[in-house]
C-alpha cells in the first residue's frame, strides 16, 4: 500500500470531530519559509500567495538582508497571515550573564515578530551539554518568565516547542509535550504554550493524552506537519512530506483537532533532498498530500 493511500484507508475514531473549513488550503494552511528554503522571502510569499495558501510562519534566516518594516511589507502585499515568527530560544548556558544575553535577544525577536504581525513565537529553547537536562529546563522556565512583559507589550505568543529526544544533548532540553507543559502550567499565562510538531512527538506513548490536557488548558497553540522518513539519513536535514514517512498524520491530527485546536496547520518541512527540488513542484506536492490529508480526516 502506498503511503498516500494509507490517508484515506484508515479509521480513527475521533475524526467525526470539528470538520475542516471548506477550503483549508485558505483558511487553515500555511507553510514554513524553510520548507522551501531556495526561495526568499519574497518569492516564498509571492508562490504561496499564487497557491492560495493562507499563512507563511517566517524563519528568522529569510528575514536576512531586509528589514523588518520590509518583511512585513512583502508579507502585508501578498495577502497572507502570519502564525509564527520562528525561531527564539536556545536561552541554555551555565554562565548567567550569557543566559541574560540571550533572554535580550529574545527581547528583540519578539519586537521582529510583532513588527511582521506574527502571531506567536516559536521557542527551541536549547540544550547546554553537561548540565543536567531539570537544571536547564529551570533556565528555559525562568527565561520565558522574564520575557512576560514583552509578550504583553507585544500581544505575541511564545509557543515551547518540545524537539525528539535525538536532539536533548545539544538543541532542547525539552523532549516531551509533558515538560512543556509543566512550564506552562508554572508560568500559567494566557500567551505562553506548546507548539506540537509530529515529528518531535509522534513516539510519545502519552501524546494522546497530553494533547487532551493541552486542549483543555488552552495552550495548544501550534500543529506542525512533515513525516518522518525510514529510514532517517540525517537528524536535522531528512524530513519527509506527509504520507513519505511513518508518522500517524491523520490519527495524530485527529487528537489536535479533537483537543479543540482550530489554528494553522502548518508544514515544516527541511531537507536536502527537497531543496534540490523545483521548488514549485515541490510546493505542488504539499498541496496534494496536505489535501489527502484532509479528505482523510
Ligand atoms: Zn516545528
């Protein structure tokens, strides 16, 4: 059976839940900047836009070279949203004066965010090898406590976004939706939650469960989709489109949408092989799986 098929082949009982919109590709998906990363800013916005696509999350590499009052320019033209700026973080180092250097430079990521009219922030929020993993995700609470008041004054969520255990020696401390949320529950702030990315957390024995209680604490704030290749050649640079790889993608989109989330759906998708792609086939991909996925649900 191929992997595309298996979108319209299985059966799970939660997807009778909260039906898409009738053209999702509008009203609920966006792309990631990375994801087609040979184009800027303005070529992803401009393809994007002729797509019909609704939302572009911005990495912070394709704001490179131009302002921000230009970024939001080239996005305001095309018409389309902005779910998030990505990414801030990596607020991880045992020396507190450069914790505090990266709690500022957070500062000014949050004023690009806002400046773009992003919508959240996402947060890796790093890993410092040697330090114990309950040490560092202390760092990372009481960095996102000390950027309250610029989410407040900015109106832009911070979204902690758990990364796969693969990463916990150098890139996250955070490795399961239950520690992001643990620090939510501790800052209990209306504009600090978990993005969920399936292919950080589509191993979790306990994602079901922990994407209920995100929905029923309000901090479900992000879904993430790409698949995860088998097998996996490269730990960063090897992401699958959707229905390429193992990932559950229409089970697991039935437990966000099930946990009441009606935000963006959106592809995050970094990989050599891609990028080496025609780029607008690429993206003539995306849509395909993204609306198999769709009629599966
Ligand atoms: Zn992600």
């Amino acid at each position: 059976m191929s992997s595309s098929l298996r979108f319209i082949t299985q059966n799970h009982p939660l997807i009778k839940i909260d039906p898409l919109s009738s053209d999702p590709i509008a009203g609920r998906l966006a792309v990631h900047t990375i994801t087609t990363n040979p184009w800027s800013l303005a070529e992803a916005a401009k393809h994007y836009s002729a797509r019909g696509i609704g939302g572009i999350s911005v990495w912070i590499e394709a704001l490179q070279g131009i302002s921000d009052s230009q970024a939001h320019r080239i996005l305001d033209d095309a018409g389309l949203k902005v779910p998030a700026l990505v990414r801030g973080g990596f607020f991880c180092h045992d020396s507190a004066a450069e914790r505090q250097f990266r709690i500022d430079r957070n500062r000014q990521l949050l004023a690009t965010a806002a400046a773009i009219e992003a919508e959240m922030m996402v947060l890796v929020v790093g890993a410092h090898p040697g330090a114990p993993l309950e040490t560092q995700r202390h760092w990372v609470a009481d960095a996102i406590e000390a950027l309250i008041p610029d989410v407040e004054a900015t109106g832009v969520k911070l979204a902690i976004e758990p990364l796969h255990p693969m990463y916990a020696g150098d890139r996250s401390c955070i490795n399961r939706i239950a520690e992001a949320r643990d620090i939510c529950q501790r800052l209990n702030h209306p504009l600090i939650g978990v993005a969920v990315d399936v292919y950080h957390v589509w191993w979790d024995p306990d994602l079901q469960r922990e994407i209920e209680l995100l929905g029923q604490q309000k901090t479900l704030f992000a879904y993430h989709l790409c698949d995860w290749r088998i097998p996996t050649r490269d730990m960063l640079n090897d992401r699958a489109l959707m229905g390429d790889g193992c990932i559950d993608l229409p089970g697991i989109t039935a437990m966000v949408r099930a946990a009441g989330f009606d935000g963006w759906d959106e592809v995050e998708i970094f990989s050599e092989d891609h990028w080496k792609e025609d780029q607008h086939q690429f993206l003539d991909s995306i849509l395909d799986r993204y609306s198999r996925l769709c009629t599966a649900m």
